[in-house]
C-alpha cells in the first residue's frame, strides 16, 4: 500500500477578484445565488436577486471594498487566509503533509484544490473551514462544495472535516492574548462588545447551533480575561433584509450606548478568524461613525487573528495532526 499523503485545507468564504462593480457582482452572484446562503424558494429569489439586488447593490459592495483592498495584495480576507495558510505549511514542512487554502465562492476553488492535490497524491484529505463557530450558512456550503466535487471520483480519499472550534481552549486564549495586548497598549475602554456575524432567527429554530456556539465563545472569553457581566456585550452584525435576525443588533447597540451613559468602547469580533470586509469596513469604520454620531467618543476595533504566529498555533492545535495520523 502507498505511502499516505496527506493534505490539508483551509476554507474561507471568498472575495471578488478586484473592487470593480463587475468583479463584485460576479462574486454575488455566486454568493447569493446559494441555497444555503439564502433560504428563501428559488423562483422568488431568483426575482429578487436578478431583478433588485444585483442591478444596484454591487456598485454600494465595490466602493466599499475599495476603502479595505490592498494595491499589492489584493483583499484582506484572501491575502490574509493565503499567508495562514503558508505559515502552517511551513511549521509542517519536515512532514509529508500539503497544505493549501481554498474558497467557497471563487477562486481557489474546491474543485481547483481537490485536483491539485490528487496530482500531488494526496490520499488523505482534512478540511478546516476558517469559522471557529458554525452555521449552515458558511461551514455547510464548505462540505457542499467538497462532497459536490468528491462525487464525481472513482477513488474517494479519506476525508476528515471539522466543523467548528468555537471553545477550542488554544482559541479563546488567542483571542484573549491579542486583546490584552491591545489593552497594555492602550488601556481598556469601559465596555468590551463581542459581534459576530448576524443570521435570521429562523435558523436557530430549525436546529443551527450557530447562535448558542456564538454564547459559549463569548462567556469563555469573557471568563478567561476575567470579565464581570457589565463589562461586556454580544452582539450580532450584519443584518440584511426585513426579517428578525439574531439579537441583539450591534448597530441598535452602538445607537444605544451613549445615552446609557458608555461612551467609550472596544469591540472584537470573534466569529473571523481573519479580517475581511466585514470588520474592517463595516465595523472598524462604518459602525464606528455610527456610534460617534450617537455621541460615543473613544471607539476601538481590536483587529482578528489573522496570520500572527498565535493564530497559526491554534490552527495546528485544531488540525490535531499527531492523533489524526496515528488513527490511521
């Protein structure tokens, strides 16, 4: 019997390939046209994908890309996932072990990577999509996209997918570490607010963990850094459409404070494990407007983990490889 290989993949959403109105509708195109990402019966979404969504929204989404793309590397999100990703290559370099990165919607992509790494001969396939908390909306179209490809082979390679880390202990002190950092560079504002990524409340209902995962990462962090119940928040961002989504919403929050009499904030958003769009456009700059004008003064958004050297030990501790070979 051969040798194993084995190869391993981490997953993240996905970008337009530039901050033009053509490359962003193309992206949501794909991106929207999920039936994972949108639960709504195809006939109507299709009409209102084609007919409101995609004439106008993708010019608002390119002006805001441009504010975050970076000349050289492009966008943060990919760069960011790509330089994750080279970095535990290395950290794993003696060891007959590839490793890649790969995006849901545009490129890499699965079928891309997949290839690849059958050229390779990789015959053992883990997969770590980069949502530390999951939801049928991100981490669901990841093993979509890899089963979807893996159907069509006539050798199926072992295959291990991980669908969460939201209490992974090597998480929570990561995260706990980057924002006392933070704080010894400039000490804390009076309230810490967690956001992560909004959903519709409908979800929860039909059995996605998602809104209890995103609990349970924040009282842990909020434990590990020693936290009282007033010094802290979770919130969800995000919203889009007229339908509940998960409260609180960090926006209505960010509205409120002010007038509850905090005007000085840090925020965290520990449902990214790199930055991307969201945090670095909607949060670290749109959401701070909105909280000054609300009559805020000091607002500061603590950046994700990124490719640091401490984001990378987490993904190796995650990866687990040592066990996952000796299973074997």
């Amino acid at each position: 019997m051969a040798d194993k290989k084995i190869g391993i993949l981490l997953a993240n959403l996905g970008s337009p390939t530039a901050p033009t109105v053509s490359a962003v509708r193309q992206f949501l195109k794909e991106f929207l046209g999920d039936r994972r990402v949108v639960n709504v019966p195809r006939p109507v979404w299709r009409v209102i994908l084609h007919g409101f969504i995609l004439p106008f929204r993708p010019r608002k989404s390119a002006q805001a890309y441009a504010k975050i793309w970076d000349a050289q590397k492009g966008s943060p999100l990919t760069f960011y996932t790509r330089q994750l990703s080279e970095k535990v290559a290395a950290k794993l370099s003696s060891q007959n072990v590839v490793v890649d990165y790969v995006m849901t919607y545009g490129e890499p992509s699965m079928k891309t990577r997949l290839q690849q790494f059958k050229e390779q001969g990789v015959n053992e396939i883990i997969i770590l999509p980069l949502y530390p908390q999951y939801s049928s909306t991100t981490a669901a179209p990841v093993y979509d996209t890899l089963t979807s490809e893996l159907n069509s082979w006539w050798h199926l390679p072992s295959f291990r997918f991980i669908s969460d880390y939201h209490q992974n202990e090597r998480y929570i002190s990561a995260l706990a570490e980057s924002i006392e950092t933070a704080w010894r560079e400039k000490p804390k504002n009076e309230l810490l607010i967690m956001s992560f990524h909004g959903l519709p409340e409908m979800l929860t209902k039909k059995g996605d963990p998602y809104f209890y995962q995103c609990q349970k990462t924040a009282q842990l962090l909020a434990d590990k850094l020693g936290l009282q119940a007033n010094e802290w928040r979770l919130v969800f961002q995000s919203r889009f459409g007229k339908a509940e989504w998960l409260k609180p919403y960090c926006v209505d929050t960010l509205q409120a404070l002010p007038k509850e009499g905090v005007k000085n904030v840090d925020l965290v958003c520990p449902g990214f494990a790199v930055d991307c769009l969201e945090t670095l456009e909607e949060i670290a700059m749109e959401n701070k407007t909105v909280f000054h004008e609300a009559g805020g003064e000091n607002y500061r958004y603590i950046p994700a983990l990124n490719d640091s050297d401490s984001n990378v030990e987490v993904m190796l501790d995650i990866l687990n490889l040592e066990n996952f070979k000796e299973t074997k």
